[in-house]
C-alpha cells in the first residue's frame, strides 16, 4: 500500500511539474489568463483548503478538489481552443526576416545562380542552379532547419564539373512553399517519389547525390526506391542510420516552447557546434528557424539492414565526433558498415560537417567523384 501511495505521489508532481512548464510557456508568450487558469490548477493540485478536510463527510474534500480541477480545466479547453495550424510560420515577420537572411548567404553564391521553381503534389519547391547547363548534374540535399544556400562551402569542388541543383526541401524554413501544411510527404518512399519527380522535371536520369543531416535521410530513400537514378551517394552527418535521439526532440521543442535567447542561443550551439565559422555565417539562419517556425517533416526513420545491402553504389559517409544530433559516431559507423560499398570518414565536428571542414571534405568529394569513375570500388 505504502508502494502504491509513493507512485501516486510521483506521479502526481511529475504532473504538476508538466503543467508549471506548460504555464511558463504561455506566460512568456503573453497569454496571462491561460497562465491563470494553469496556475490555479496547480496550486489545487499542491494545496486545499483545510474546511474541506474537517467536514464530516470525508468524500467531500476530493471530490470538490478534483471538481474543481475538472472545471478549470473545461474553462481552460473550451475558452482557450488550440488553433489549427495554417502555417510553418509563426508570423510573417518572422518569415520575411528568414527570407532576408537566406538572400543574404545567396548573394555568396557564384553570380549566374538561378532560382527554379518546381510543382509539386505538395506545393512549391524552390531550387538554387549553378554551373554550366552542359555539364552533368547534381543535386545536393540540406541540413535539418538549414536551406539550399548552405553548401556554399562545397560548391569549389562541383561548379566546374556540375549543374548543381540545390533543393529547398519543403515543410522546413526556406522558399519552398507547402500548399496545405498539413500535407507533405508522410515517409521515405513519399519523398523519394517526389525527388524523382522533381529530377524527371530537372531532366535528370541519373546523378550523384549529396545529402546532409535530414537531407542524408532523404538521399539514402532515393537511392534505395531509385536506384537507376542515384550513381553515386556522399552523406553528411545523415539520419536515417540511427534512431534520432529523445533529447533532439526534447531540445528543439524546448527553444521553441520557451523563447528566451539563452535557451535559443544554447539549442543552436549544441545542435551547430561551437566552430566560430560556422556560428558567424549560420548561427543567426539557424536562431531565426528556432524562432520563427514549426515544420511539417516525416520523422527519419533509420533505414533497415536489408535496405542498406541491397545498395551496392559507392556512399561516402562523413562522420562527427562532436555531433550532437547524430550522437556516437562509433555506433553510426557500425550501421553504416551495412552498405557493400562504403567509405567512411570520422572528423573532430559538430553536425555541420561539410561547413567546418569543408577545405578537406571538398578533397575527398573530389577525389569521391572525379578519381572513381572507372571503378566504382574504392
């Protein structure tokens, strides 16, 4: 009996503790009178008043408590309904400061870049062009929470070589526009299906392909579901190798629940890195994504072993010690290790590889791409 009243106990506070988090939330987000409703409820939870106790009948004293919870907590549901989401954009000043910053790192970019705009089952995807249209082309695939603009650092190796086409994945903070945010591709094989699309459209039959962090997750589907159009795969500090850690999801809801620039600034060091390059040229991009959005994204479900073996193209794997989000290089590189023919490099870096070392990742892309072609072991 004793067991059983300290796990009710746990529980109890495990639950009050969820709704004083809850309630700081819409305290800093200027919701007064939920915070009221939300404090008032806790405050019943830990205290009742004394002449509910010294009444006879002792079913009075929970059952004016718990009644009373119900009620604030009907006036907290009917009065205060969440609202549907209409929008990744939690305003539009948010999403024009976005917008600035991405033109600002465009302007970076070699000067003939062209904006391409692709229709999709889902909405607009926007796509950044560059390199001669004669040349064979490429397509990158970005980082969780960053956008096309960021493999700037990778382009030396490419743009003599390439058409490169640098794709904003839709449901993230970019210039891909969903037409209904709450319809986007569910799983792999959904964004598989549309990448072929959009490279059937692009005139691409086949191609190399880059994926960094959630667009790893993404390249490694394509190659799986296409492999006719895949001829070679280099993955960045991808998902989709391991299962994305709780404490991704518990960090990234945090800087968004709480919008105080300590937590931001903090979530966007543990999830970018420490390097002063990177921060400098993709800290405030990556602020302003904590800040300003809430995206509509499949979950990178890892691939399977059965998957991985069935690809026998050549994958290059770049690897960080540091990286927060794909978490314990060892144990990525044991799953990787499932792919017949792979090459794996393990760097001292934080998740955005291909930005922090992007004078030595561009000498093995080059040699990745212009050094193999006649075979395709390494």
């Amino acid at each position: 009996m004793k067991t059983v009243k300290v796990i009710l106990q746990a529980i109890k506070w495990i639950f009050i503790l969820t709704i004083v988090l809850f309630s700081l939330t819409t305290l800093l987000n200027k919701s007064y009178a939920q915070t009221i409703i939300l404090w008032l409820i806790t405050i019943t939870l830990i205290y009742w008043p004394r002449f509910f106790k010294k009444n006879k009948n002792k079913m009075i004293h929970p059952i004016t408590r718990i009644g009373f919870i119900i009620m604030l907590s009907l006036i907290y549901i009917y009065v205060f309904p969440s609202d549907p989401k209409t929008s990744i954009y939690i305003n539009d000043n948010l999403k024009t400061e976005l917008y600035q910053i991405y033109d600002e790192n465009v302007k970076r970019w070699p000067a003939e870049t062209k904006d391409i705009y692709l229709e999709t089952q889902y909405g607009k995807v926007h796509i950044l062009a560059c390199g001669s249209k004669n040349n064979p082309p490429l397509m990158m695939l970005h980082a969780a929470s960053m956008g096309a603009h960021s493999w700037l650092e990778n382009l030396d190796p490419l743009i003599n070589h390439y058409r490169i086409y640098s794709f904003d994945n839709p449901g993230e903070g970019n210039k891909s526009e969903l037409n209904d945010v709450n319809i986007f591709p569910r799983n792999g094989k959904e964004l598989a299906d549309m990448y072929a699309k959009m490279a059937n459209d692009l005139g691409i039959d086949s191609c190399p392909v880059f994926g960094a962090s959630n667009g790893g997750f993404i390249a490694q589907n394509y190659a799986f579901y296409y492999p006719e159009k895949v001829e070679r795969l280099a993955l960045f500090g991808p998902m989709g190798l391991t299962q994305l850690k709780n404490q991704s999801f518990f960090m990234m809801g945090a800087a968004t629940m709480y919008p105080l620039d300590c937590a931001r600034n903090a979530v966007t060091h543990w999830a970018i890195g420490n390097n002063e390059y990177v921060n400098s040229n993709y800290g405030d991009w990556f602020n302003c994504i904590l800040r300003g959005t809430i995206p509509s994204l499949a979950a990178p479900v890892p691939m399977t072993t059965e998957q991985k073996q069935k690809m026998k193209l050549p994958v290059l794997l770049f690897l960080g010690t540091e990286d927060a989000i794909v978490g314990d290089a060892e144990l990525v590189q044991k799953t990787a290790l499932d792919y017949p023919n792979i090459k794996i490099e393990v760097l001292k870096s934080g998740h955005l590889i291909a930005v922090e070392h992007a004078e030595y990742v561009n000498k093995i892309i080059a040699d990745f791409l212009y050094n193999n072609q006649n075979g395709p072991e390494f």
